[in-house]
C-alpha cells in the first residue's frame, strides 16, 4: 500500500524473513529510490533497515533508522551479540540519523559514531538532541 502527499511518501515492502525475499524487497528499495529521487528514506524494523540503508547508501539517499530496541542489550544471549552487534556497527556508516528508544541503546549507538546523528526518543514525545 502507498501513501503520497507532498511532504512524504510511504510505501510498504512486504517481505519474508528468508534470503530470496529480503534480496528482492532490496531490489524493490533501490529501484524505487532510482525512480523517485527521493531527499531521504526512513526505516523501522531490524530487517527492513538493513535493506533501506544498504539501498540508500547504494543510491546516495540519506537514511533515518529507528531503532525500536537493539537485539542487543545487557543480558542478551551471545548469539544477539554476535550476529547483530557486528551488523548495526557496519551499517551505522550508512546511517545519517538514528533514533533509539533507550539510553542503553543510545550509548551503542555513540559508540558506533561513523558520523551518524543519534537522538534518544524519551517517550514518544521528546527527542533528546546531544
């Protein structure tokens, strides 16, 4: 389903969690940020911000990621660890805004750097600006 308006345009990839379906909803992305030329492309979910911000970087399109909790944390089993800390740490040079929901997460998130802004969402209301 696709929204357009003139401030911003959304547009749902649908997408299984398997290595055919995400190769081809990161096909849809690119092609879709070639066609549209849009200013930037802001992504929610684990999956769908490694596709967007490996199509954006592909296409030079600005990126905002929201991180609605990093798999990631203190107490996390070793396997979240090592598969998805290396991840959001590469892909964090493809990032130019980041928005966590937690100062854990906000602390991986500085210490990725790679010159991604990183603000703290407070409670869905407040955005702490560093």
């Amino acid at each position: 389903m696709a929204f357009c308006s003139e401030m911003y345009y959304s547009v749902d990839i649908v997408f299984f969690k398997n290595i055919l379906a995400v190769k081809c909803a990161y096909r849809q992305v690119k092609a879709l940020l070639q066609q549209e030329h849009f200013a930037f492309l802001h992504c929610h979910s684990p999956i769908g911000g490694v596709i967007g911000r490996l199509a954006g970087h592909a296409c030079g399109v600005k990126v905002m990621y929201t991180a609605h909790g990093f798999h990631f944390f203190k107490g996390a089993s070793v396997v979240n660890w090592m598969l998805f800390y290396p991840i959001e740490r590469k892909l964090a040079k493809y990032t130019d805004v980041l928005l966590t929901m937690n100062a854990e997460d906000t602390k991986h998130a500085e210490v990725f750097g790679a010159g991604a802004e990183t603000f703290e969402v407070l409670d869905n209301t407040d955005i702490v600006f560093p």
